[in-house]
C-alpha cells in the first residue's frame, strides 16, 4: 500500500512538473565589442545592486508601488557581473580603450580610473518603458581619490512586448550610462 501510494505522489508531482512553464533566461548586452588593443586603462566595477534586484527574477512595475518577479523569466547569470560586463564594454566604445576590465580584477597598476556603480533601480514600468536609477563614482588610481560622484536617471522604451524586449531596453540604459559615465571623466 505505501509503494502505491509512492508511486501515486511521484506521478502527480511529475505531472505538475510538467505543467510548470519553462524558464527563460537573458542578457544584458553592450552595443558592441570595447577596442582591442590598449589605451586609458579604466576598472569597472564594483556594481552593487538595489535589494530588489538581488536576484535571479527579472522585476517589473505593475504599478504604484508594487512590483512584480518573473518567476519564469531570469537573468541567466549573475546582474552585477553582467552589468560590470555591459559597461566595461559600453564605456570602452565611448572612451576609445581596449583597456577597460570588469571587477574584480587581479591588480590595478595601469588603470588610471575605476568607477564604482549603485543601481538603484532598474525595472520595466507599465506605461512599456525600462527604467534606470543609477549613481557612481570615479576614483582616479593609483592613489584612490575619488574625483566624481553622480546619480542619473533614463526611461527607455521597449520596442516590443515581453521579457526579452525589456533586457533589451535595460540594455540600451546601460549603453546610455556609460555614456553619462563618459562624458564625466
């Protein structure tokens, strides 16, 4: 009687396993490569996340103050890894530099700047935007003195419905951090 009973609860939890939506998983992606080759050697990272974020469910505003976690659709790595990544790249493009590394890295003896990241937000709304809350510092190397701090915000639409629209917007905020990045170096 127990193996029956076994063998009942192992098919139903298969079937409802079955019935459990796929998961999906993005990116976040620069525009393009940063240049081979050298140049003003530039540290990206770290980024901290806003605790919301700090997690592996892409989150989107439903309204007000209520937000909601895509329980199917996920970012397919770590999000302070692939933002650090993101704008490396981005910021490499910008600046011209094919030395440009993301944190952490092994040392910083030919990096003249790093620029620390706080994303404060960044979420789809439901008016079909992305949005992005954002502030950082740069600190001029080697001797670690910080030279700027600033916050900056972007709305960005989304060129489509669904999830992968919205790593797509998130991902042209990033591009358009790096340039406010950029521009106060």
């Amino acid at each position: 009687m127990v193996i029956g009973n076994c063998c009942a609860l192992f098919i139903a939890l298969g079937f409802l396993s079955a019935c459990a939506p796929a998961k999906q998983y993005y990116l976040l992606t620069p525009e393009g490569p940063a240049p081979s080759g050298g140049g003003t050697g530039i540290g990206v990272g770290p980024v901290a996340l806003a605790a919301y974020l700090d997690r592996p469910n892409m989150v989107f505003q439903q309204g007000g103050n209520q937000l909601a976690l895509a329980e199917s659709h996920r970012w397919a790595g770590d999000l302070e890894d692939n933002i650090s990544s993101v704008v490396a790249a981005n910021l490499g493009r910008r600046m011209n530099t094919g030395n440009v590394r993301s944190y952490p890295w092994a040392d910083d003896s030919d990096l003249r700047y790093q620029i620390s990241i706080d994303i404060r937000q960044l979420h789809g709304t439901p008016d079909g935007d992305a949005f992005i809350e954002a502030a950082w510092r740069v600190y001029s190397l080697p001797d670690r003195r910080m030279t700027t701090t600033k916050t900056w915000s972007g709305r960005e639409p989304m060129q489509a419905d669904g999830y992968d629209a919205l790593a797509a917007a998130e991902s042209r905020l990033l591009a358009r951090l790096a340039s406010q990045i950029a521009a106060s170096l």
